[in-house]
C-alpha cells in the first residue's frame, strides 16, 4: 500500500514556509552580525553611540555585553534554522523577541538604528513563528 498523495495546496504551502525559513534565518544572520559588530562597538567605548546617555541596565559597556552576547546565539540559531531544526526554530523566535526589546530599551543611544532592527526582529517572528513553526 502507497501512502495517500498530498494535495497540490499542501505542497505550496510547504515550499512557501521553506521560503520564509531562508528568508527569517537570513535576517536573523544579518541581525546577529550587526548586534556582534555593534558590541564590539559599544565594548570598546566607539563614538558610534550617542555619549552621555542614561541606560536602562548599567552604562554603554553593559549593553555592549548584552548586544555581542544575543548577537552570537542569533548567529548560531540562524545555522539552525537553516538547517531546519525545530527547537532552532522556536530559539530563534525566542532570540528575536529577546533583540526586539533590547532594541527597544536601546533606543537612547541609537535611535533609527534601534527601530530599524525592531521591525526586522518582527518579521523574523513572524516568518519563523507563522510558515516555519508548523507542520
């Protein structure tokens, strides 16, 4: 006995989610080499940033710490997504999330940079979360 064809539907729908993995862990690779890079930046006390701006948690060095950090997992989990495992699926949602607010509480140093970062975090969720995060 065969297994029962799938149904035309089916078959797009399943290669416009494989779309959506490429796409979100491609944003999710570029965001974590941005987040490294502008880790680094702040670690190093770079004039990148805005100088004389009061953080939510700690000093500029903090958030540098902060930033590199959830730069290097959004790196490693991107490998993931691409390599379509599912608990890399629901950590990149997760890491997301997490840069998504970050973001947010960055905001004083970097404005448009924040913001912009921001809306990718939200397409990376959505991508990952609607056409990869089912079956």
């Amino acid at each position: 006995m065969s297994a029962p064809a799938r149904p035309a539907a089916y078959e797009a729908e399943t290669e416009h989610g494989v779309g959506w993995a490429i796409f979100a862990g491609t944003m999710l690779a570029i965001v974590a080499t941005l987040n490294i890079i502008g880790g680094i930046a702040a670690i190093d006390d770079s004039k990148f940033y805005v100088q004389n701006v009061e953080y939510v948690f700690g000093d500029l060095n903090t958030w540098g710490w902060i930033v590199l950090l959830t730069g290097a997992a959004q790196l490693l989990t991107a490998f993931g997504v691409w390599a379509q495992s599912r608990p890399a699926v629901w950590l990149g949602i997760g890491f997301a999330g997490l840069n998504a607010m970050a973001q947010l509480l960055n905001i004083p140093s970097y404005p448009f940079y924040s913001v912009s970062l921001f809306a990718v975090d939200i397409l990376i969720i959505y991508g990952l979360a609607v056409h990869v995060g089912r079956d």
